[in-house]
C-alpha cells in the first residue's frame, strides 16, 4: 500500500480527523473571523436577565438608586457645563432613567434613552420629566444610528459591561455630527476592591484557589487609548471615587444584586459556597471594617469627554512656531540653584 493510500484509509478510518484534513481553509478562515470577534468577557444575555429580574422588583430597585442617581447628576453637571443646548440627546444604558431625573429643558428637548433591557427601560414609564423622554430597545454593543445625526450621546455605568468597549465608542463617533461630543461614566479598576479582596483571601482559604467573583473593570489609564483609537478628539478625564457604608458585606452583596450588577463575567461560577460567603464577610470587616460597625465600599467612577473631530476646533500649533523664550520669560538666570 503507498503511502497516499495509506493517509486517505488512516483518515476514512477517523472521520473527524479528515474534516480537519480536508477543510483546512475553511477552518482557518473561521479561526481568523474568530481572532477579529471582540473577546467575550461577559455573559450579556445574563447582564440583560440580571438587569430585567432586578427592575421587576420595583420598590426594591428603587431604594437602589442611590449611587446610579448621583453618578447620573455628576454627568449631568458635566453635559451643562458645554455651553449649549441641544435639541436631542441620545443615553446609551439608560436603565432605569438615572439621568432624566437630573436633566432639564435648559439642557435639551429630548433625552432618548436606549437600554437592552426592557423591563428596566420602562419602570419609570409613567413618570413626568423636564424633558421629552423617548425610550428605545438598543443594545449597547451595537448602537446603531444614522451616520452624522446626533449632537451628543452620553452613557453613565452601562460601558462596565460592554465587551467591544472601541467598537462601541468609534459606533458612536461614526453617529455624531462634526463637533458633536461623548459624555462616559463607567466603573473603574479600583472599584470594591475591599470586596474582590475579601472574595479571594476567602476563596484560597475554604478552597485553595481564585474564582471570578467580581467583574473584571477597566484602568484609568486605558481609557485616553480608547477615545483615542475610536477617533475622538480632544479627550478629557478624570476620576472620582464614591464611598458608601454598609451594615455589613452581605448587605453591599444584597444591593449590588438589587441594581441588577451581579458578576455577569462568562466564565464564573454558578453559586458561592456559604462558608466561603460567610468567611469573606468576616474578613471584610476585620481588613476594611469602620470603627462603627460598618464597612465601606469604593465605588471608583472614570468620567471621560471626547469630542469628534472639526475643523473648527482648536488645534496645536506646528512645532517650531514659538516666538517668545521661556528662558526670557521666566528669568532664568533666577532659577539656577
């Protein structure tokens, strides 16, 4: 038998190993569609059923609203001082309506808030706003508008949960007229670390190992690069860090889980054993706990504005074009030591 006949009855013989022989381009065409899919970090089909369960409970997500509302007004601050007014302004995560409480009719005519949670999209549907309120079904990986048509879109801490945090942001610059500006409010790296400690001490002590309990977040630092590589223009940013006391961790578990932020990371695991639960409660208070009783939480928010590019903003100058010395200006024969 030759050796060609001899592979082709070796790969009769496993016929998953022929698919593999014989559809080499086919799978290496896949595998690259793959490779350029956006890594999926979250689970967003159980981000859409944890945010839904949590609005279904109305009076307990309400008494929850406590930091998305503040958060909200501190964006809000922000879209007022661009001394404009604007006739629409599209929200991106929505949620509840956060950001309508904080809004008014000097800022804008119309908010339209997108969320991919419709339960929550509509729990305040009955409720009267300064503003025109319009509520749309969007996903918030794939917000699609028609190119060059809105004046400003804001989001505040729905991009935590966003696996294609560029392909969202250069969406959105693609939909923004020239000038037009981006306002983002998410979760940063440093938030709860107090908890993410906890959770791992008491996971290497009742089981030996880690386990993905808290979200994943992104760093402070990485977000310039993202603005920057979806084309915006003009960046600004900044951090903030909001600390809340709670009776104890179960308590902070209970209203993380009511704002419908449960860990939604793809990889988790499905429960937490009691003692692990009960054991990183009792090293929470005892690492991080207040004099009172209490334990905080830090919650760390990264603000950022980035506007798309105009020909009618402000530029550098070319390099070179300086007239004036700062040695002259600042003397330096003063500042020499």
């Amino acid at each position: 038998m030759n050796r060609s006949l001899s592979t082709a009855v070796r790969l009769c013989s496993r016929p998953w190993l022929a698919r593999t022989y014989t559809s080499g381009k086919e799978t290496a065409r896949e595998y690259l569609e793959k490779a350029a899919a956006p890594f999926e970090v979250f689970d967003r089909s159980a981000k859409r059923m944890q945010r839904n369960r949590a609005a279904a409970r109305v009076t307990d997500s309400r008494e929850v609203d406590y930091l998305k509302d503040e958060v909200a007004a501190r964006v809000s601050d922000r879209l007022l001082d661009i001394k404009r007014r604007y006739h629409t302004v599209v929200e991106i995560g929505a949620g509840c309506g956060h950001l309508a409480k904080a809004v008014d009719d000097d800022m804008m005519d119309r908010l339209i808030m997108c969320d991919m949670a419709k339960t929550a999209l509509e729990r305040d549907a009955g409720t009267d706003y300064d503003v025109l309120v319009e509520r749309r079904i969007v996903d918030e990986e794939a917000p699609v508008f028609e190119p060059e048509s809105l004046d400003a879109v804001v989001s505040s801490l729905s991009m935590h949960w966003v696996n294609d945090l560029p392909g969202m942001l250069i969406q959105i610059r693609k939909a923004l007229v020239p000038d037009g500006v981006f306002i983002g409010a998410m979760f940063g790296g440093d938030s709860l670390f107090e908890l993410r400690t906890s959770l791992q001490l008491a996971d290497i002590e009742r089981d030996g190992g880690i386990a993905a309990r808290v979200s994943p977040l992104t760093d402070t630092r990485d977000v310039g690069s993202l603005l920057n590589r979806a084309g915006l223009t003009l960046s600004t940013i900044d951090v903030d860090s909001i600390v809340v006391n709670y009776p104890s961790m179960l308590h902070l578990v209970g209203d993380i889980n009511a704002m419908g932020e449960g860990n939604a990371v793809a990889q988790r695991l499905p429960f937490i054993k009691r003692d692990t639960l009960l054991a990183a409660s009792a090293i929470y208070k005892e690492m991080y706990g207040n004099k009172d009783g209490t334990i905080p939480a830090t919650f760390q928010v990264i603000y950022m504005i980035g506007w798309k590019p105009d020909p009618s903003q402000p530029k550098p100058l070319a390099r070179g074009s300086g007239q004036v010395s700062l040695g002259e200006m600042f003397n330096a024969d003063s500042h020499k030591l």
